[in-house]
C-alpha cells in the first residue's frame, strides 16, 4: 500500500492569514510547520518542502497527516509536536548564534563544550546537530580570503555597492568585469567510473589558450564579452566599452567595476569610458571573491570544460 497523498486548497483570504501568522510566530518550530501548509498549497512536492525547511521527508507526512485530521490547531498542540523540547531557551539559542559568528566552530563536539561550559547543560551530537540546523547553521566548507586582503576595505564597498543599487534607475545597470584565459584542451573533472579504472578523456597536444574579456551583471544577468587569442590588453578593454554601450539605450547609466589590473587604470581606457560614457569603479586590492564574474568563470570551467564530454555522449 502506497503513502497517503494530501493536496492542500487555500483561499486567497485563508492563504493570507496563514502568511501572516508565520510571520508573527516567534517559534521557528511552529512557523516551520505552518510553512508545511503553505508549501504544499502552493503544488509543492514533500521532498521539495523537506530541502526546504531542512526537515526529514517522513516529518513533513506527518504535518500534512495532522493538519488533514485537524486543521491548523493541531499543529500548534505541543502534544502533537514531534521531538523534544529545545534544552536551550531563546535568548541562550541567541547568544550560541552570536558565538557561532564570531568564532569558527569546526565539529558539533566543540560546540557542546562550549554550551556545557556556559550552562552546563549537556547534548548529544545528533541532538546539537539538529538544534544547530533549527537555528539556521549548516555543515559547509569555508571559503579563503585572499591573505592580501584588507577587510575594512572589503566592507567599505559592500556597503558603497548596496547604496549604488538603490540609486540605479530602471535602464541603469551595473556590470563586473574580468578576464578569464581557457585552455583549449579537455579537463580532467570527476565522473563515476570503476574502482582502479577512470574515464581516459583525450586531450589535444597543443598550449593554445582562448582569452576571454567579459563584463557580468547582477541585476540582469546579462553578459557581454570579447574572445580572442591575443592578450588582454587596454585595446581590448576599450572594444568591450564600446560594446556595453552599444547594448543600451543613450540615456542609461552604465557601471563597471574592474580589478587592479594595470591596463585598466590606463589613460586610454578613461578616454574611452569617458566617451562610451561608462562610469569606471574599481575592486579594493586583492578581492575576488566580491567579483560576481569569477562565479561565472567557475560556471563555464565545471559544466563546459570539464563536463562537455559527457554531455555529448548522453
């Protein structure tokens, strides 16, 4: 016998008293559950709604089993409320948050020592690992930042570029600009394969490269750009202005937020920025990670370069 299957009908009204009352749920818990209901109404799939609210497959069955017997009133019986209280009240799940950001925790262990040695109230790892995924925590990779890199700077420009936004009118856009060398060659990336036996992947013989002079934008995810065998030089950077420019009405304002390359500070590109009329801004030292470009660098290397044989024999 298969799994029961519940499809959910709102009410525009019903659907807008249920929004607001996950928005005025202090509880996440609680407000998790309701958004059970209103994922589902909204033709969601229960796997979805699990990725989603980070939440096992089974428990949302189980929402959507109760809220079927008894509406939304039963999901905010605390009888009916699957796991256990939370050993941390609020204002100490807070300040576990506050610690979490400001120092680098690497296993649930470190973080139990620490909660033991504050309150001294003591947890599984299963149980903290949950608690920490309630809270809005998950498990990942930390990403480097360049050693180089002035922090005060950084922030300073996230904060210029948020201003920056909320100035643009509707035609102005802002683009990034960077420039990526391909090899044309295969790249080896990772597919499933025989243990002792990997996919052999030909490879060409030659070191020729294609260089690729590009501009992204966030707000559109437009992209425009220049491939060429030659070196990126001011020459190129000049064609690309004259390129975004082209690519926009007369009165729209165009940004375009380059590194410290030193081709790029020439007085010949400013020239023609100037005449493009392109307002240049410029990264703080040593700080790809705040240029978007460099994700769509990492885009074509993944799913072209080192995938594209595969997807051609699929």
């Amino acid at each position: 016998m298969g799994r029961p299957t519940y499809e959910i009908e709102l009410s525009a009204t019903e659907r807008k008293k249920l929004v607001k009352r996950i928005q005025n749920e202090p509880e996440r818990g609680l407000a998790d559950r309701l958004r059970v209901i209103l994922y589902k109404a909204n033709g969601q799939a229960n796997q979805e709604i699990a990725q989603q609210l980070q939440m096992g497959r089974k428990q949302v069955g189980k929402i959507l089993q109760q809220y079927s017997q008894g509406g939304l009133e039963a999901l905010m019986q605390k009888g009916k409320r699957g796991g256990s209280q939370a050993k941390l009240n609020r204002e100490q799940q807070q300040a576990l948050k506050v610690e979490l950001l400001t120092e680098i925790y690497t296993t649930a262990w470190q973080v139990i020592a620490w909660v033991s040695a504050q309150w001294q109230i003591e947890y599984e790892v299963s149980a903290m690992q949950k608690l920490l995924k309630r809270m809005g925590f998950s498990y990942k990779k930390n990403r480097l930042l360049p050693s180089k890199a002035d922090p005060e700077l950084q922030r300073q420009f996230v904060t210029w570029y948020r201003g920056l936004c909320q100035r643009l009118g509707p035609d102005d856009r802002i683009y990034f600009g960077d420039a990526a060398h391909f090899k044309h060659n295969a790249e080896a990336g990772y597919a499933w394969s025989l243990v002792g036996a990997p996919h052999l992947i030909p490879s060409n013989s030659g070191r020729q490269r294609y260089n690729v002079l590009g501009a992204y934008s966030p707000q559109c995810h437009q992209f425009v750009g220049l491939l060429t065998h030659d070196n990126i030089t001011q020459d190129k950077l000049c064609e690309l202005l004259s390129a975004l420019r082209s690519n926009h009405p007369a009165h729209a304002k165009i940004y375009l937020i380059l590194d410290n390359a030193r081709y790029n500070y020439t007085n010949q590109v400013r020239d023609q920025a100037q005449l493009s009329q392109i307002i240049l801004d410029f990264l703080p030292p040593y700080s790809p990670n705040l240029n978007p470009i460099e994700r769509l660098w990492k885009f074509v290397r993944k799913y072209f370069l080192k995938t594209s044989i595969a997807l051609l024999s699929d």
